[in-house]
C-alpha cells in the first residue's frame, strides 16, 4: 500500500511538472511572437508612423449628451484624435486650432475629428477648449487601457486640496482598420499635417 502511495505521488509530481514546463514554453512562445513591420518605411515617414500599426483593444465611451464610441466607430474611416482634459488651457489651445483647421480642410466624411478626455476624476465635465468638437470619457480604468494602446503619457500631480495634469499634445491618427497609424508631435501646423496625412493615406493605399 506505501508503494502504491509512493508510485502514485511521484506520478502527480511527474504530471505538475509537466504542466508547469508546457504553460512556461507556451508564455516564452508568446512573448517571442513579437509582431513585425513587414513594410519598407519611406525615411521622411519614419518619424510619423508607428510601426507596426497598434491594435486598439474594444472600448466604449460616452459624451455629455449619451452619445457612444467604440473602437467599431474608427473602422472605415481615418480619425485624428487627440486626448485632453477640462483644465487644459491656456497648453491645449495650439492643438485645438490645428484640429479646427484640418477639420475645415476636410472635404470628406472619411475623416472623422475626437477628442478624448483623459480625466476620469471630471469625466463629465465639459472641455470649453474643445467646444468644436465631440469629447468623449469614460471610466479609470477604461481610459487607463486605452491610453495604454496610443502609448499616451499623461503626469498627475496630487496636492492636498487639488491635483494637476500635464499631458502630451500629440495628435493621433487612427486608420480604417481602426488601428493608431500615426502620430504627430509637436510642433506642428494644419498645413504640415495636412500634408503628411496625404503621403501617409498614399503609403497605406501601397501597403494594405
């Protein structure tokens, strides 16, 4: 009975072992499968491109007035979003003109202008600077993934009656895969972007 005891116990330890050898070799598989850009970037993109394109994960967000965006919303169209908060000026006021400004120069409804806000703790408040356009918020921790996949820094401060939030000012550019594309840091002006915008839709028509 003590050797079948033993027999049986030597065999479970043999079988963990073996589970725990295949999850490890499936976690290093994985990590391994890293995605590669296939594609010959022009050097004059470069700066602009992320490369490869970044998946962006399901999300849902909502405006003031209930109105939803998901991560379905972006397929089909090329969006310039940009991410900010209530408390963004006098910062954000250069970004908010170029957005005004692409957005006239856009003569199609393929293009599509969102602004995000980013502060979880005033998701509700408006964004007076961005009265143009739509905003869109949600909770922590979806703001929080989403950031997250347009690889956005954003600097909260905590003092003891208030907080401060500094941010980047980049515009990003989603594709009609629904995937961050590009971005463009400052500085910049409407007519650079607008520019750039039309060599990088052209590589996407070459590439895709």
């Amino acid at each position: 009975m003590d050797l079948f005891k033993r027999v049986n116990s030597k065999g479970f330890l043999l079988l963990y072992l073996v589970v725990f050898a295949c999850l490890l070799g499936l976690l290093l598989f994985q990590q391994l499968q890293v995605e590669k850009d296939e594609r010959v970037i022009p050097t004059e993109l470069a700066p602009r491109l992320v490369s490869p394109p970044a998946h962006i994960p399901q999300f849902l967000l909502y405006s003031n007035d209930r109105k939803v965006l998901t991560d379905q919303s972006l397929l089909g169209k090329w969006s310039f979003i940009y991410f900010s908060h209530p408390n963004c000026l006098p910062e954000c006021e250069a970004a908010f003109t170029v957005l005004k400004n692409l957005q006239r120069l856009s003569a199609t409804n393929r293009r599509q202008f969102l602004v995000i806000n980013y502060d979880s703790e005033k998701a509700t408040a408006r964004l007076t600077a961005a009265k143009d356009f739509q905003v869109y918020s949600a909770d922590k921790a979806m703001l929080e993934m989403l950031t997250e996949a347009f690889a956005f820094l954003s600097l909260r401060t905590d003092f003891a009656d208030h907080y401060q939030l500094e941010q980047q000012h980049s515009i990003f550019l989603t594709d009609p895969k629904g995937r961050v594309y590009a971005r463009f840091d400052p500085p910049y002006t409407s007519l650079q972007i607008q520019a750039e915008f039309i060599q990088l839709r052209d590589f996407y028509a070459r590439t895709e």
